[in-house]
C-alpha cells in the first residue's frame, strides 16, 4: 500500500512540475510533455487521447468536378467532395496562397489539425479532456492576428470545466467553475461560435448538458461563463502579463448557441433547443434570452412544457422558431450570388445536423420579420462553414463556400441555375 502511494506522489510531483513548466517556459516542455500525457493517461486525467490516431487511409482528396445537384425552390445547389477525413469538425480554415491556390485548415474535436494529406496534434494544455461519453474535446477554434485560440473542455481529478486557450503557447485564458452534476455533462452543447468586431471578438459559451436541471440553471447566473455570449477585447487575447483575462458576458439565457454572424451592424445567433424550440435571435447587449426558464421546446426528462412567452418574463422572443429540432450547427451570411438573387430583402444561411440541410433564411429589411425559410436537404450531419483569417464566410471566384459534414469530410457548395 505504502510503495502504491509513493508511486503516486511520484507521479503528481512530476506532473505539478511539468504543469509548472509548461506555463513558465513552455518552450523546454515539448519534448518531455508526451511522457508527462502517459503519466495523466494513467491517472485518467487526459482520457486516452494519446491513443487516439487518424486514419491516413480515409486522408484523400477528391475529384472536384464531380458534382451532385441539389434542387431548391427556384436555383440548384451543386454538391462536390473535397477531401475525407473521420472525425467532427471544430472548425475550418481558409487561406489564400501567394500562389493564389486554396489551403485548408481543418481543426478537429479531437485534437488533430488536417492540413493537405497530413495531420498534426495541436498544442492542447495537460488538462485536455477528450472522453466521447461528455461529448468533450476541442468544441471551437478561431484565428486573431494570426495567432489561433481554442474552446476546449478541460478535467482534473475533482473539476470538469471549459477553458478557453492559446494554441500558441497551451496557457489557458479564461476557465469556468468546476461543473456540478457531471455524470449529466455534455459538451456538444459547449458552443463555440464567434464574430470578430473592430475591438474585439464575441464568443459564445453554451450549457453544456443534454438534460441537468442543475447546469442548465447556470446560464442564468452572472457569475458563471456557461450560457452566455462573452466579448473578449483584442488587448486581453494577447495579454500575456495576466494570469487570466477579462472579458464582458454581452448577452446570458442562452442554451447552446452554434451559429453566430454579424451582418449590416446586426448580430444573429442560432442556437439549440431542447426537444424543439430551435431558436434564431437577434443579440442585443445586455439582454437575457430566457434559457432555462422560457422555451418554446420541451423537456428531456418528462416531456413537459416549459414557459412559453419570453415577453411576459422579460426575456428577448425569438426571431424564429424550429419545432422539430433541426439541431443547428452554423451560421452565416448568402453568398454574394444568393444575396444578389434575392435582393431587398437580407438573407442568412445555416447548416443542420439533424436536419441535415443547408437552410436559407429570408428576412425583411428591417430584421423584425422572417418571411421564408428553406431547407436544401443534402443528407448529410453539415458542422461548419469555411471563415478567412478574418473570420469571413470564404467564397471563392467561382462562387464556391465550403463546409464540413461529420465524419465525411470537406465540401464545396455552390448556388447556380437560378430560375
């Protein structure tokens, strides 16, 4: 017994000094911090992500003029593979070339950077949580002054969190509180989207469980990140002085917010309900959305209802709502041929997991009003769409965007055959 404590003194006195290293000089760690993974790996601490490989057999890249055709209302959408990969997005880069070629960055939820027909480990804190019963991983990763920043899920021996990080160095910015209920945890619903503004950048931070009452309940407390929409100045990302950075919650009550766009000085979030209720908000600073005390969906647990008027408790309404659930997973602005067919009014467009559907939002000129949704039904679980360094929707000259589809691949899309 006593040599079975020994070991693990041992073994916590190497990973507190390497935790220690890693923050001060994380330079001199790259070489032993694989070592320190094994160490945690056997406490249960890192979740056997050391053991997790991509399948270079399913690395391929496709032949882009092969097309399907997707039929809408009143054009065509025109479907070709990219490239293939396992795995769920956590975001995808675009880049141009001095060549002017395209290069593709695809961040997993489980740790890895897909670039051309490699993949690489990104440089993820000791405390990396990636245990598929939570959901848990890399949920979000964003790129500001060329520099790359994560919202990733995190666990000790005693506290599961979210951390927000920089990949450049593995220092973790901002955390949570330790999660009450974990056995309920669930971090698909962690969210994750992001706009840049001039000063800064909006982050949103879900709740992140399928059915806890109790986590649920922490969206609407000031004190907690969970259930928000944070504003993160640029002059914090790249505070390096702090141990931790400041930040402003913008806006709180939300659920699970995946989509988040800004478009002619409005802000758009779409974000998960419970069983229905899929909502599409217009953000406003300063307001509540209602979650979990008002919802349009229904429980988990039981089936019931919950309160339904937003107004009458002084939550922000909905712009739209989903009944069923699509399960949203992105938004973004039409591309500029979309916008263009549909000019005066303002187009949005999102992606669906269970839906499995791109979805064309219409809205009149003032944003008070939805006035059509359509749904592209492409049969696929759509994650993400390709963003610019600037956090853009990346259209390229042939009208192209591009998306990602769970355990798929890499897509691009165009809208054409207009009637």
């Amino acid at each position: 017994m006593k040599k079975k404590v020994s070991k693990f003194l041992i073994i916590l006195l190497v990973i507190l000094i390497s935790i220690f290293t890693g923050y001060e000089y994380p330079d001199l760690v790259e070489v032993p911090k694989k070592y320190v993974h094994f160490l945690m790996n056997k406490l249960g601490l890192r979740d056997n992500f050391l053991n997790k490989k991509i399948n270079k057999e399913v690395l391929k890249n496709f032949d882009q003029d092969d097309f399907l055709e997707f039929k809408g209302n009143s054009f065509s959408v025109f479907l070709s593979k990219v490239k293939s990969y396992e795995g769920k997005s956590a975001a995808l880069i675009i880049k141009r070339t001095d060549e002017n070629k395209i290069d593709y960055e695809i961040f997993t939820q489980d740790g890895f950077l897909i670039k051309k027909n490699e993949a690489s480990e990104i440089n993820l804190p000791l405390f990396y949580h990636n245990d598929p019963n939570h959901s848990s991983g890399v949920k979000s990763v964003f790129i500001n002054k060329n520099e790359y920043f994560a919202l990733i899920s995190s666990k000790t021996i005693f506290c599961l969190s979210a951390s927000l990080i920089s990949l450049k160095n593995s220092k973790e910015l901002i955390k949570s509180d330790c999660l009450p209920d974990v056995d309920e945890a669930d971090f698909d619903a962690l969210g994750g989207a992001y706009v840049k503004k001039d000063d800064g950048i909006l982050l949103t931070i879900g709740t992140p469980t399928h059915k806890s009452e109790i986590i649920g309940k922490l969206s609407q407390l000031q004190s907690s990140i969970f259930g928000k929409i944070l504003f993160i100045k640029n002059e914090e990302l790249f505070n390096n002085s702090n141990e931790k950075i400041e930040y402003d919650i913008f806006s709180l009550g939300h659920r699970n917010p995946q989509g988040l766009v800004i478009k002619d000085d409005f802000i758009f979030s779409l974000e998960h309900g419970p069983q229905g209720g899929d909502e599409l908000n217009i953000i406003f600073e300063g307001k509540n959305y209602g979650w979990p005390v008002v919802s349009y969906g229904t429980r988990y647990s039981d089936g019931k209802s919950y309160q339904r008027s937003h107004s009458k408790n002084n939550f922000e309404e909905p712009l739209f709502i989903f009944s069923p659930a699509i399960a949203p997973s992105s938004l973004n602005v039409c591309p500029k041929n979309l916008e263009n067919y549909y000019k005066g009014k303002n187009c949005l467009i999102g992606l669906s997991l269970r839906a499995m559907s791109i979805i064309i939002f219409l809205l009149d000129d003032s944003n008070s009003k939805v006035i059509n949704v359509e749904k592209i039904l492409l049969d696929k679980r759509l994650r993400h769409f390709g963003l610019n360094i600037h956090s853009k929707l990346f259209v390229d000259d042939k009208n192209h965007f591009y998306i990602t589809a769970d355990n798929d691949g890499l897509y691009k899309v165009r809208f054409d055959k207009f009637r």
